[in-house]
C-alpha cells in the first residue's frame, strides 16, 4: 500500500511539473494517476480499518480527489466506479449511522439530524447517479430502458465487470429513499433499483460475502406489504447471508433486528440479534473490519433505546 501512495504522489508532482507540455503527455500522466487510485483492492486500506473517525475523515479528500481527475477523464470506468461507490460508503457509514444515533431533544439537535439525513441522501443520489451514467456510457440505452421500465432488456448486456456498478448503485437508491419515505418521486423508481440487484443475484449469488443477501433482507423487511414487504422472504435471504459469511459479517444480524424484529414487535429476538453483533469480534473479518465496528457502536446505542422501538412490559425481554 505504501508503493501505491508513494507512485500516486509521484505521478501527481510529475503530472503538476509537466504542465507546459503536451495535452497528450498530461492525459496519460492523469490516466496512471487514475489507474493507480482506482485499482481493485485499494477500498481494503478503508474497510479493514477499525477507526471509524480517522477513515471518516479521510475520506471526503479521497473522494474529491478521484471527482476532480474524474472530470478530466469522465470515461474512465476505474474511476467511476471508485468514486460512485465510495459516495454510497461515505453516506452509509458517517451520515446516515450517525444520523439515526442523533439526539432529537431540542430544535437545534433535531435541525442537526435532518441536516446529516439530507446530506446522506444528497451524497447516495450523486453516487448512484455517477454509476448509471457509467453504465449508460458503457451500453448506450441503459438508462432509457430502465426509465421505460423495460428492465430485463436493460440489464440483459451486463456481464461480471459491470456488477460493482449494479450493486453499488442499487445500494446507494436504496439508502436514499430509506432516509424520505415521503419522496413520492423516489418511491415510484424502486422497481428500477431492485432490477439492479436482482441481476446483481442472478450473476453471483455469493456476491460481497453475502452483502447481496443483506440487501434482501432490508428491501424485505422495511418495506410494507403492499409494496413488496415480504417477512418470510427476509429471514430467508438472512440465513443465506448467514450461511456464506458464516460469523464474520455482524451486518445480517443487524439488518435483520431493524427491520424484522421491530415489525413483528418482537423485543425479544431484537436483543438476541444485537447480542449476535456485539460478539462478533471486528477482527473476525479483516476486510469488513469497519463496518463490524461501526454495526458494534450502534447495537449498543440501539440496546439502550429499546423502549424508541417496543412499548416494553414485565417480561418482554427474557
């Protein structure tokens, strides 16, 4: 990792002291540049890290660094992809987390949280958006298909090195309606993001170590009947997740208490499943060291809000 930061730097000061020269010479300066920033591999210096301050800070630089050599060099799809989906993450972990952890006691806290929601939804938009329009780039029509709701025809060219895009962007929709059930606008395009992923599961099953499963269980257990809640559904995408990332991943048991557990008012099973979270060690999986520790820090904030969630009694909670 540290030959990779050490070759960026490289390039960009050679990319800088070259700048009198050929246009030709700058584009292929800015291509290693981008080439080296958005090689696969390089989000592990991200996720496997278990400080989610010191990753939260650092990551709007990285973003905007990869959106400034983006906008020289808009088709390249290393970039695209890099720079979509770290969006999607960056709204994820330190926006939406945090807003749903916020204190809403006074006005000024309150205006706190709505401020993090809309910019969480704001930065999953823009996310998602940058991989459409990579994918549109990369199969001219897609985008046009998709909004006609021609789906299968739409996602029928996409082959293994488009399935990043489909799931990132399918993730980033997600977030970003879950944060404003009210945007009647988002809500009607929810059949395009789940033909994202449902072609994201029918290509690799397996995908993420079970991240696609996580996604069921979500879109499943949040939603309301008539709009494709399916309970039944969610537990089994849970046991899937379970039985592909067997007890490295705490991110089903968490998605599964905050969706599932809560609609069937079920304080019981709500606490055995963060229970499930706080012991799975953040070590246990090296690349998902992050998110098991942020899924740890909001266990514990959502095991001391039990009665947010359930009107508890004597005996609830065995």
């Amino acid at each position: 990792m540290k030959i990779r930061i050490s070759f960026i730097f490289a390039c960009v000061v050679l990319f800088i002291v070259m700048g009198a020269y050929s246009c030709s010479i700058k584009k292929m300066a800015m291509n290693q540049v981008a080439n080296a920033m958005s090689a696969p591999g390089g989000d592990d210096v991200f996720t496997g890290d278990n400080d989610p301050e010191l990753v939260g800070d650092a990551m709007p630089f990285l973003i905007k660094m990869l959106e400034s050599l983006l906008a020289s060099i808009p088709n390249h799809q290393g970039l695209q992809l890099k720079t979509g989906s770290l969006y999607v993450m960056y709204a994820a972990a330190f926006l939406n987390g945090p807003a749903e952890m916020h204190k809403e006691e006074t006005d000024e806290e309150y205006e706190k949280k709505e401020f993090l929601m809309q910019r969480a939804k704001n930065l999953y938009l823009r996310g998602r958006d940058i991989l459409l329009n990579a994918l549109d780039k990369k199969h001219p029509g897609f985008l046009k298909k998709i909004k006609g709701k021609r789906f299968k025809d739409a996602v029928k060219p996409m082959g293994q090195d488009d399935i990043d895009f489909l799931y990132w962007a399918g993730l980033g929709w997600l977030g970003a309606f879950g944060l404003d059930l009210s945007d009647m606008d988002l809500a009607i395009t929810w059949p395009r993001a789940k033909a994202l992923m449902d072609k994201v599961l029918e290509m690799d099953e397996n995908y993420g170590n079970g991240a696609i499963h996580n996604f069921y269980i979500r879109y499943y257990g949040s939603r309301p009947k008539n709009m494709g809640g399916n309970i039944k559904l969610a537990r089994e995408h849970f046991q899937k997740a379970l039985d592909i990332s067997g007890v490295k991943s705490s991110s089903p048991y968490l998605s599964l208490a905050t969706t599932v557990a809560v609609k069937e008012r079920n304080p019981g099973e709500f606490k055995k499943l963060l229970d499930h979270v706080l012991a799975i060690a953040p070590e246990a999986d090296k690349e998902g060291r992050l998110m098991n520790t942020l899924n740890r820090r909001k266990s514990r904030w959502l095991l001391s809000h039990l009665e947010d969630f359930f009107l508890l009694e004597e005996g609830d909670i065995k």
